[in-house]
C-alpha cells in the first residue's frame, strides 16, 4: 500500500465491486479481471490505483477502519461529556459485524494472513497491524481526555490487548458455525476493561 488513494468515486466503485465479487465468490476465486469487468472502468485506470488485488484487498480493510473512524468520532461528538457508552457500543457492534464468518473483512483478513510468507503481502499486513493499534490508542486516549476512561489505563497497551481480541474473535469468526460473541458481549468485556 504505496500512498494513500484518494477518496474518488473511480476508487470507490472499484472498493465496492471488490467487495461484492469477494462476497460471492471468495477472495481466492476473485480476479483484477472480474473488477474491471464488473465496474466497467479500464485496466488502466484500476491499475492507477493499485498494483494487484493484494493490494486492493488491504485497501478495502484499511478503508473499512477509517469508516469505522469516521463512525467514532461521530458517536463521540455526540455523546455526553464523559460519557464513554455510546462510543464503546459502536466499536462493539463493529468488532460483532466485522469477525462474522461472512463478512467481507474477516475473509480478506483470513485470506491475506495465510499469505504472510509473501514479503509483501506481510509488510502489508504489518502495516494494516500498525495503523490498527494506533487508531485503538487514539480511541482509548480520547475516551481519557474526555474523561471517560480512567487516565491511569495504558492506552498503548490497551490497545494491543483490544487488537488481539479482535484477533481471536476473526480466528473464531472463521472457525465457529454459528454466531460467535453478541455486540452486547462484546461491550460488557470492553467497558469492563476500561474501568
């Protein structure tokens, strides 16, 4: 993932048909020309984009957190001053809806992790590990400038503790049958966490 690709409506339609064609036929089964065909731009200008569908599909997780981002800060404005409730039931209903064995994000994610020999795709990786944990500290520490969360919690390593469990619940995600945590689960561990 050279630089960040803009938020046109070319890249977001090519974000879009990815993400349908993966949730009908799989990430593996997925193809640069299956996009192009379906979103009707040129090879030349997906390609302008991205360098291959590795790329495109960390893109997609990326562009997925910064939604996921842009909903925080939302329900943070929104919230009462000190109040941590609102914010923590997004991050909770999006950790639900974004390990589900279905979702979009948990078969990129699934599918790029059994790849991480390539060098590539594991700077990828490591990167999208990166840009995770830290938009997890920011949350945390803005939850602790608000006084929401006590100031004396380690928003780093709070963070890398959040980032495993979402882990673990992507693992579970793909491994479980049936519906893994609920939302409300999900909230009753973080905010107990962040007492």
């Amino acid at each position: 993932m050279n630089e960040p690709a803009s938020r046109t409506s070319s890249f977001q339609l090519i974000l879009d048909t990815a993400e349908q064609i993966i949730q009908e036929k799989g990430c593996r089964q997925t193809t640069m020309q299956d996009i192009i065909d379906r979103s009707g731009l040129s090879k030349g200008a997906i390609y302008h984009y991205v360098s291959g569908k590795d790329e495109l599909f960390g893109l997609i997780l990326k562009a997925k957190m910064d939604r996921m981002n842009e909903s925080f800060k939302q329900s943070v404005s929104e919230a009462p001053k000190g109040e941590a409730t609102p914010p923590i039931r997004m991050i909770s209903e999006a950790i639900q809806r974004n390990t589900d064995r279905n979702a979009v994000t948990n078969k990129i994610f699934t599918y790029l992790l059994s790849q991480i020999d390539n060098p590539k795709i594991e700077a990828m990786m490591n990167e999208l590990h990166r840009f995770n944990l830290e938009l997890s500290r920011r949350w945390i520490e803005t939850g602790q400038q608000a006084g929401a969360i006590p100031g004396e919690i380690d928003a780093a390593k709070m963070a890398g503790l959040f980032i495993v469990f979402s882990y673990g619940m992507r693992t579970l995600g793909t491994l479980e049958q049936e519906d893994g945590l609920a939302s409300a689960d999900i909230f009753s561990l973080i905010s107990k966490a962040l007492r």
